[in-house]
C-alpha cells in the first residue's frame, strides 16, 4: 500500500530561528502539478496557523469553491513536526500576544502546581517568522508564476490560534484583508490582549489604506446545555467539559460592538454555531470563514 494523499499538494520543513515548522501547501486542482497556473488570474491565499489540525479541512473547503465559485487559492497550513499528537506545547508561546510587562498568567498542572516550563507571549515573533520567511518562500520560491503577493490573503486561526489573529490584527491590520478569529479567548491572561494591543488599535491616529475584514466565530456555552433524552449524567458531564466558555459569548460580542466603529476594520462578522463545542466549532469556522473572504469579501 502506499501513503494517501491529495493531488497538487506538498509540503516542507521551515528551519527558523524559532525552530522547525511544517509548512503544508496546497493549490488550485486546475493548475499544474508543478505550481504553475494555465494563465494570469487572481489569486487568493490563505493561511492557517495549528495547521497539523486544520490544512486538510481548509483544502476541501477551497476546493469546492474552486468547482462552485471558480476562486483560486493556494492553502498555506504551518505546523510542528510533531507525529504523536495535533496540538504542539510550541503553539502556546508562539500563538499567544506579548503583555507589556513580560508576565503571564502560568496555568496549573493536574495537582495545582504552576507549569512553570510552559512559555506564552511570543506571538509578535512568530507573526515575524510567517510575513519574512515563510510567506516570502511561499510566495517568490513556491509560485514564482503566480501573482500571490498581490493576491488577497487571509489569517485563520482558532482558541489560542484566534487571539493570534487578532493580534496579528491589531498590530499588522495591513498583512491579510480578512482575519478569521474562531473561539478566541480573549480572557486569556486576564483579558491582555482587549486592555492593550485592542485599546492601542481603537486609538491608532492614522488609518490605513485598505482595512481587513474580521470574521468571529463561536460554538455553544457550557451553560446552554442541557440533557437530552435517555443521555446519562456522565455524557452531559462529558459534553460541557468540551462547551465554549460561558465567557464566549460575551467577550466576542463586546469586542465586537468596542471594534464597530474603527475605520481601521473594513468589515465585521460574527457567526454562533449552534450545537457545536469548542472543538468542533473550529471546523465549522473553517468552512464558514473561508466561504466567507473567497465568495463575499466584496460586501461592504
């Protein structure tokens, strides 16, 4: 037998100063095996941050658009070389915003003990190592024949991965014309992100040429659910501890409703998937985010 995979896709390891990356990539079924497209047209790229979990999801997304809307786009999924689980410890530093006093609240292990080896706040970095050496290799080295740096780009990234999108957001809102942030905690260490890098955002003076669009997703609380007929107590048990956050809900639409104003945000949408777990809810966002910036980034 031979190892599965899909046509027109490949995939490399990113050696940087941050340690080695994954980077997965994937391109228009019409184009040719060797990146190159049939003839001069747009093209879009999206790029997904956690991408052991989410590149394969966000390429069948795009490719039925690619049937149904005729829309090219390159997927640039980046994630760790790590083969015995989806989710890398490196994601916590690399995915979560730099505070202004350099400290973080440490989560605690199973016996209540700070799990001090964990680090945090390196997102500013690692938004670095994606726009000067990733998206340069992709972009140049990949598809040197393929107009991607002038191409519409989008961020996805969820949980962790959302708060990085809206710092990427808030301090690089020229980088992506659409930010696609799934159940982002934005509680996380005590709401840092919404009492620094939001505030200097709302406050910037200068307003920037082509402001992004942000997309915020979200699936149901904890609190909204509720037994079901001839479910036992342990699997409710079971399904809340995967629930959003109560907290969801109303960070989002806060956020939201702080954001609605700024002439630096083109767009704003969020969507609530009913019925969907803080898990699941990522591949919904996927579906939902990208169907949004390739088939309608033009409303508004």
């Amino acid at each position: 037998m031979e190892h599965a995979h899909l046509p027109n896709t490949c995939q490399y390891t990113a050696k940087t100063d941050r340690g080695d990356y994954i980077v997965q990539i994937a391109w228009p079924l019409i184009w040719s095996e060797d990146r190159v497209p049939h003839k001069e047209e747009p093209v879009n790229t999206l790029y997904v941050v956690d991408g052991n979990a989410y590149f394969f999801t966000a390429v069948d997304v795009t490719r039925r658009t690619e049937f149904t809307h005729g829309a090219r786009t390159v997927v640039v999924g980046i994630g760790y070389p790590n083969k015995t689980c989806v989710y890398d410890h490196r994601r916590g530093p690399d995915l979560t915003p730099p505070t202004a006093d350099g400290k973080y609240d440490i989560p605690l292990d199973a016996f209540g003990q700070p799990q001090d080896h964990l680090s945090f706040g390196e997102a500013s970095k690692f938004l670095n190592t994606i726009e000067n050496t990733i998206m340069p290799h992709v972009q140049d080295t990949l598809f040197p024949k393929a107009a991607l740096s002038t191409g519409r780009k989008a961020l996805f990234g969820h949980s962790y991965g959302g708060i990085f999108a809206l710092n990427t957001l808030y301090t690089k809102p020229e980088l992506f014309n659409t930010i696609i942030a799934a159940s982002p905690v934005t509680w996380w260490n005590y709401s840092s992100i919404v009492k620094e890098q939001e505030v200097a955002f709302r406050e910037r003076k200068d307003t920037i040429k082509s402001p992004p669009a942000l997309l915020m997703t979200y699936g149901s609380a904890e609190s909204e659910l509720e037994l079901g007929p001839g479910e036992s107590e342990k699997s409710l048990a079971k399904r809340k501890a995967c629930a959003e956050d109560d907290q969801m809900k109303e960070s989002v639409e806060g956020m939201v409703a702080r954001l609605q104003s700024s002439p630096n945000i083109r767009n704003i949408w969020t969507w609530k998937f009913e019925g969907e777990d803080h898990g699941s809810s990522a591949v919904t966002a996927v579906q939902q985010g990208v169907i949004k910036f390739l088939t309608e980034e033009h409303i508004g």
